[in-house]
C-alpha cells in the first residue's frame, strides 16, 4: 500500500488544499492530511481548530485521513510508513520554497521523495493568508473554504466572539 503525506499549516483548509488532496487520493492508496506547526508562522487557528477543519473538509475522501504532529515532518512520515510529500505549487517562489524543504525532507528521510502537483489556475490566488484576511474583514469565506468544513468553521468562529 502507497501512503502519502499532504503536509501543512492548513490556517485555515482552503479549497485550493482540497483539490491537492484530492488528487494525491486518486494517484497514492491512502493519503493523510498532517496538521503542522510553523514555526515561521503565528497561527490564527489552534491545531486542535485547524485538525477538526481539515477532517471536516476531507470526510467524503474514503482513502483520506487527517491527523496533527507538533515534531519533525520526517519523523512522522517515517513512522506512517508513507513514501511521498505532496505539496502544491502556485508558482516559482512555491517552486523554490518546496525544491528546498523536498531536499531537506530527503536528508533526514532517504526513502521519502516529494511530489508536487501545480496548483489549478482558479486557485492560484487562494491561501490561507487571504482567507484569514477575509476572515478578519468578516466576508464571506464560500469561495475560498471547502463545503464540508463551513459548518466547523462558522461553530470555532462563534466560540471565539
Ligand atoms: O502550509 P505551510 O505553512 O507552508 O506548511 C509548512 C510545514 C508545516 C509543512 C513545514 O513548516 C513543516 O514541515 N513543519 C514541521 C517541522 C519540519 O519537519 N520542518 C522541516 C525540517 S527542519
């Protein structure tokens, strides 16, 4: 069985992380979706928030899961048995940022190639910065956030005002 990690900071899941781990299910076996922490980042969303959005969002996937990791990308994929990243690419800064962790995931885990799927062109615009940034400014997020987890995110919302 072919595992595949999607790994990220999913602050919050956009459509755009749908529509990759989606077509990591229909290439690898079974796909898990790994809520990270970035240490480059502040999070807008707690890990417990932005893991209960992912599996909301990812729940019709059959041979997807999602689960959360504080530690070392590696160490999790080594310890899931997966053979691949899949992360997206929205252009040539993505390219450079995703060559240079692929290389740096490949040192501490030889066995563990990164895969990466252009972003489709009606979601080269959409990130987790700007649906934060929507969210701020309080409009709609429909577009920019996938079906299935509005409802989880409309309750985190309310709990937060
Ligand atoms: O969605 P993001 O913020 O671009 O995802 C980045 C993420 C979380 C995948 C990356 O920061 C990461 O892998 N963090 C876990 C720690 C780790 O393994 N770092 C790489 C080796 S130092």
């Amino acid at each position: 069985m072919k595992t595949a990690i999607c790994p990220g900071s999913f602050d919050p899941i956009t459509v755009g992380h749908m529509d990759l781990v989606s077509r990591a299910a229909a290439i690898f076996d079974r796909v898990i979706l790994c809520v990270m922490v970035n240490g480059e980042k502040h999070h807008m969303f707690s890990l417990e928030e932005r893991l209960e959005l992912a599996r909301a969002a990812i729940a019709s996937l059959p041979n997807a899961q999602a689960e959360a990791c504080g530690g070392l990308l590696a160490d999790f994929a080594r310890e899931k048995g997966a053979c691949a990243l899949v992360k997206g690419v929205r252009g040539g800064g993505d390219l450079d940022w995703e060559t240079q962790m692929a290389q740096i995931n490949r040192d501490l885990c030889p066995a563990l190639d990164t895969v990466l799927l252009p972003a489709r062109p009606e979601h080269l615009h959409i990130s987790s910065t700007l649906a934060r940034e929507m969210l701020r400014h309080h409009q709609s997020l429909d577009r920019y956030i996938p079906a299935g987890a509005m409802g989880a995110l409309n309750r985190i919302r309310q709990g937060k005002v």
